[in-house]
C-alpha cells in the first residue's frame, strides 16, 4: 500500500491554492482551475473546488471548513527558521509557536484560510531522528 494524498474541499480555490503556495513558497500544480496540487517525497496534498464534487455526487458529499477532527503535517527541515519566516502570514491563524512535543518533534500548528489544522514539525531529538530516518528509508 501506497498512501497517496489528502484532498482539501474549498469553496474559495484561489484563496486556499494562494495561501499553499505562499506557505512553501513555491506554486502548486494546477491541472484546471478548480484543482491543483502540491507533491511532496511522500504524498501529495491536493485542493479542489466544491466544483470537484460533481464526479462523486455532489457537493453534499464534502463539507468545506468543516474538519475538526484531523491535523494535516510537513515534516521541514527547519521549523523554527520556517515561523521567523511566516510569522506575519500565520499570526492570524497560530494555534502554537514552535514548542518541542513529548514524542520529539519541534512542533507548529496554525488553521489554513479554511480553518484546517496544519502541523510543520521537525524532528528533533535522537529517538524522533531515527524513527523518520527509518520512514524515509521504507
């Protein structure tokens, strides 16, 4: 098994595509103007308008700013060098500033525009190293 991607529902696409570009600072792949998609080493994260529904049924089968359930996360190279750098961007949304977890990742959770949770970590000590060094090598 493969794990492939997670989807964001959006009722406003530029807003929520512009604010991933802005976030990694580089333009997300768009294949119309309603879908795009941001690839990563290990999965992708794609953003699709209400629109994108119509295929599996509707609009009434995904709910736009509705998830209060799962944290979507980056492992980065740096995270505290990546908050001195969106800080501006993140102060309206920042639910923690970079703060060491008991697992061992340095951890940043803010809501994108549509109030999703968003995790950029860094592994930071020896045991969280090793086990993402492990991942990485799967």
């Amino acid at each position: 098994m493969h794990f492939a991607s997670v989807r964001l529902i959006t009722a406003d696409f530029e807003r929520l595509a512009g604010f991933y570009e802005q976030l990694f600072g580089q333009p997300l792949t768009r294949y119309t103007p309603t879908f795009a998609e941001l690839r990563t080493t290990g999965a992708t994260l794609a953003i699709g308008h209400t629109s994108t529904l119509a295929p599996f049924g509707g609009e009434q089968v995904a709910s736009p700013g509705a998830n209060h359930s799962a944290i979507i996360e980056f492992r980065m190279a740096d995270v505290d060098a990546d908050y001195q750098r969106l800080a501006d961007l993140l102060a309206p949304t920042l639910v923690q500033a970079p703060t060491t977890m008991p697992w061992g990742n340095r951890s940043l959770l803010f809501r994108d525009p549509d109030g999703n949770l968003i995790n950029l970590f860094t592994p930071v000590t020896p045991e969280a190293q090793q086990r993402f060094a492990k991942q990485t090598a799967a």
